[in-house]
C-alpha cells in the first residue's frame, strides 16, 4: 500500500496539471465564499476597507471581464514558453532532464496562478446585477479579484526570471548536482564509522541458508520496467510473517523482463499466488528510472550533460568540467558513508531479507567512465578528473575504494599518453597522476596500497 501511495505522490509530481487543478478548485471556493461573504456583509462594513472596490456594476463587470481575459492569454504565453523551455532542455542537456523540468512547481504554480485568476473573475461576474434587476456589486469579491490581478503580474515577471535562469547550463548542472547530494543523504544516511572493508554488495549471500540454492524458488516480475521503488519492509514483514527468507535478485534503477526473477523464496514450497500478489504489491515499476532509490539515475543524469557537451558538434569541456566537480562533491560524501547492509533480520534474529545495493566501486565506474573514454583527447578535462580522484581519495578510507580509485587513475594517465597529442599536455596530466597516486598510496587505515606508476 505504501509503495502505490509513492507512486501516485510521484506520478502527481511529474504532472503539469495537478498543482494547477488544485489552485484553480481554492479559487473557486474561494470565489463563492467571497461572494458569500458580500451578501451577507454590510455597506457600513465594507466602508472600513480603504482599499476596497468603490465602483459601480458596468466597471465591475468590464473590470473582471477584462481580468479574466488577460489572464487566459497570459496563462497560454506561460504554457508556451514552458513547452519552449522542455524542448531546449531536451535537445541540449539530454531527455533524461525532461522529468526534472515537468517537477519543477515554480512552472506550476505559475500557470495555476494564471488559471486560479481567471476562474476567480469568470466565477465573481455571473454574480454581478444590472440597475434592470435589483442592484447587486460584489465589492470584497472585486477588489480580492484586483489583488490578484497584480499578484500575477509579479507572477509573470518572476516566471520570466525563472525561465531564462533554468535553462541556464550551469542552473541545470547545480539543480541535478543538489539531487545527488539529497539522495545520498537520503539513501547513505550514515556515516562511516567502519574503516575498513566495508561492502553490502559483496556480503549479500552472507547468513543464507545452506539449501537456500536448492530448495529456494523466484518469483519473476509481473510486468516489463524499470524497477523505481521497493518497500523493504513490507517484504520483512513479509518474509517474517510467513517464517521466509528472501533475496533481492535485482535492485531500483535495473531494468525488469516480465516472467524473470526478481527475488528468490526459500522455502520454494512455500511460494503461491497469495504470495506472489502480496510481494509484486512491494515494487513499483515504471517506464523510466526516478532517483527515489536510485542514487545512480542522477549520476548518470550529470554523466549525460558531460558527454553530450563533450560531443564533437558541441565541444564544451568547461560544462564537462562543472559536471565532474559536482559528481566529485557526491564521490566525497559517498567515500565518508557506510554502505547500507544488505542484511535484515527479525526480531528474533532470524535472517528474513537479503538486499544488494548500490557500492561505492560501481557508483565511481559510473560516474567516470563514460567521460573518460569521450575525453581521452582532451587533456583539460582528464586533468579535472583525476584532480577530482585525488580529492575523494582523502576522504576514502576503504581499501576498495581507494583501490577502484587508482584503477581510474591509472586508466586516465594510459589514455592520455594513448590520445593525446602534445607533450606538454601529456606532461601535465601525468603530474596530476602522480600527485593523485600520492594522496592514495599514502597510509591509510585499511593498510598501503601497491599500485604500478605506469597505470598498467
């Protein structure tokens, strides 16, 4: 239940209409208890509200008319030049983008404030009485319809602001670059408190019955998608409940064939449809990956930007560059956190969930390998990149990682002595080589590290 209560949530998020309807069904009920309100109220009452409407029913009438108007065609010029700012978005920085720009709620509380305005009026109008009927002007309704009115215009400037600014590269390279930084907190939340070897991938397996390779039976996915959430503990609950023990055979951000194993029971016997209906309802499956567990998808959003700008039609290495800064900044929080366990037990300590997850070594393929081998001629950017090595490697304390960290380093230095051209370049990101090497040969708490100085 909780996993599809995540995913409607998510599913609104990503909408252009949902925060709109909303604003526009406040504005309606406010419409109608405004309305309510001058019926009810006083002329005597009204007189103390200096800022109130004074007019007549004819300026009323044209007041809201022409408000309700301008607001329409306004709320069409904030659409279009939405759709203008997705198309841009699309066809520079990549499609993987597009679901951040339809999330962003300055868009849509911008056009739901255009809309909200012109319900408001079209709704406050129908009330307005000519002098042929018995007289009847809305003051309070008119002059909150006013306020609005110029609210907006601060709306439409602000959201011209916010538009030439998100579609800035370096606005788009800082707003995913924060996405990393929040999901790592999210996913990561713990320190690093184990100095050594410390992998949630490599001790899956660990704690598994003797016969669970025998007698264990996989429940295959119900449906083609990637996998976007898993409510681990309804599969816990689950698995306690039923005296079970589950393994994950796939993780958020994978993608699912229908009829496939997505996890492993054991005991096999014990699998039914009951069952099957009950584990399916703790996955969400989607047609594209989200980062709500899936710290991975915004890496590869930012290892994205960087190739397409390292692209020989558009050839713009300091964009790359922004790009490696901010994944270097998450490599740095990602070295300093305990990978979480991959284990989970019931409150009698019985193994009940086995969940691989993400490791620091395959984040850090990641995040440079794609740039790496789209920059093996560009000595500009290979030099950031191995800058970056050297600062995460001061924060790395695990032996593994410091070990994938100068494997990296090393691929670095062969590519540029391989591609690149001019001595003095090659010269140069061999120095950060060797000072990147320095920083990680050096003692660490998980021992020294041998690695060859040729990058062999």
């Amino acid at each position: 239940m909780k996993t599809l209560w995540f995913e409607i949530w998510d599913y609104l998020r990503s909408t252009l209409w949902f925060v709109p309807a909303v604003m526009a069904l406040a504005a309606i009920a406010g419409a109608f208890g405004t309305v309510t309100l001058d019926e009810r109220m006083t002329t005597e009452w009204l007189s103390h509200l200096g800022w109130r409407y004074t007019g007549g029913a004819e300026g009323a009438s044209l007041l809201l008319s022409t408000l309700a108007g301008s607001m329409i065609a306004v709320a069409g010029t904030v659409f279009s030049l939405t759709l203008v700012a997705l198309s841009l978005a699309t066809t520079q920085l990549g499609p993987g983008l597009l679901r951040n720009f339809m999330r962003d709620t300055t868009n849509h509380v911008v056009l739901g404030t255009f809309l909200a305005t012109f319900l408001y009026c079209m709704l406050v109008l129908r009330t307005i009485r000519r002098a042929d009927e018995s007289v009847f002007v809305p003051h309070l309704s008119v002059s909150i319809a006013i306020l609005l009115g110029v609210a907006s215009l601060g709306v439409l400037i602000y959201f011209i602001h916010h538009v030439s600014v998100s579609i800035q590269t370096e606005e788009v390279v800082a707003r995913v670059g924060r996405d990393l930084i929040r999901g790592i907190d999210r996913l990561f939340p713990g320190p690093s408190g184990q100095l050594g070897p410390q992998n949630a991938t490599a001790a899956s397996d660990a704690g598994l019955p003797e016969a669970f390779e025998d007698e264990a039976r996989p429940i295959g996915s119900d449906e083609d998608g990637y996998l976007q959430r898993i409510d681990l503990d309804a599969l816990a609950a689950l698995a306690a409940r039923e005296d079970l023990c589950i393994r994950l055979e796939r993780r958020p951000g994978q993608y699912l064939v229908k009829g496939h194993a997505l996890l492993t029971v054991w005991p096999g016997d014990r699998v039914d449809d009951t069952l099957g209906h009950e584990v399916h309802a703790a996955f969400v499956i989607g047609h594209q990956r989200t980062d709500a567990q899936d710290v991975e998808f915004t890496i590869i959003q930012l290892v994205e930007i960087a190739v397409r700008a390292l692209s020989p039609g558009i050839n713009d290495p300091f964009t790359a560059i922004a790009c490696i800064d901010r994944l270097g900044a998450g490599l740095c929080r990602l070295a300093m956190r305990d990978m979480p366990s991959a284990s989970r037990f019931d409150t009698q300590g019985s193994l009940r969930l086995v969940a691989p997850g993400c490791s620091f070594v395959g984040l850090l393929g990641t995040a440079f390998s794609q740039i790496r081998q789209n920059a093996r001629a560009n000595p500009a950017v290979l030099t950031r990149l191995l800058e970056t090595i050297a600062q995460v490697a001061t924060v790395a304390h695990r032996r593994e990682d410091r070990v994938a960290l100068a494997h990296h380093a090393a691929m670095l230095a062969r590519a540029a002595r391989e591609a690149v051209p001019e001595p003095e370049d090659r010269r140069a990101v061999e120095e950060r080589f060797e000072a990147a090497m320095l920083v990680l040969m050096a003692p660490a708490d998980g021992g020294q590290m041998t690695v060859s100085s040729q990058g062999d």
